[in-house]
C-alpha cells in the first residue's frame, strides 16, 4: 500500500547540545527528548510548507540540525512496510 503524498510525515531532528527547556517552552506540539548532549524532536507535518516553516523556526533561535530523518507517515492501520498493523486486517 503507498501512503498519500498528502498523509501528514513525522521526522525525528537531532540538534548539538540539551536543549529540552528551550523546546518545551517554545514547541509544544513537538515531542521532545534531551540527553548526552543531544536534543532529539520529533514532529508531525502536514506538508512541505509546514515543514520548511518548523525549520526556519529552529534557525530563528540559532539551532543547527545535526541529523534530520523521517520516520515514517501518519496512517492508522498500515505499518511502515506497508501491510497491515497488527490486529487489523
């Protein structure tokens, strides 16, 4: 099953340093974890606008990303290969 270019995306962001405060304070609508040294978000957009805009709001604040990788779509009942979740088909 292909997932909809219009399916909203979810990307994990890796930025130099622990900076949780700052996110958690400023992004409450992204997941965020900050350890050895790092802060990981990982955040859902709906497209390419959305997400262009998410990154220009990290370099509003001096952030530099040291990893960025999608982690997969959000769909309900597809799993990231492609078949059905467990339990639903």
């Amino acid at each position: 099953m292909r997932v909809p270019d219009d399916t909203p995306r979810r990307y994990r962001i890796v930025f130099r340093g622990e900076c949780g405060n700052v996110f958690a304070d400023v992004f409450s609508d992204l997941v965020v974890e900050s350890s050895h040294g790092y802060t990981s978000v990982v955040a859902t957009v709906r497209d390419a606008s959305e997400f262009y805009g998410l990154l220009d709001r990290f370099q509003d604040l001096a952030l530099q990303p040291v990893s960025l990788n999608e982690i997969g779509a959000e769909t309900v009942g597809v799993t990231p290969r492609g078949g059905p979740a467990p339990g639903t088909g």
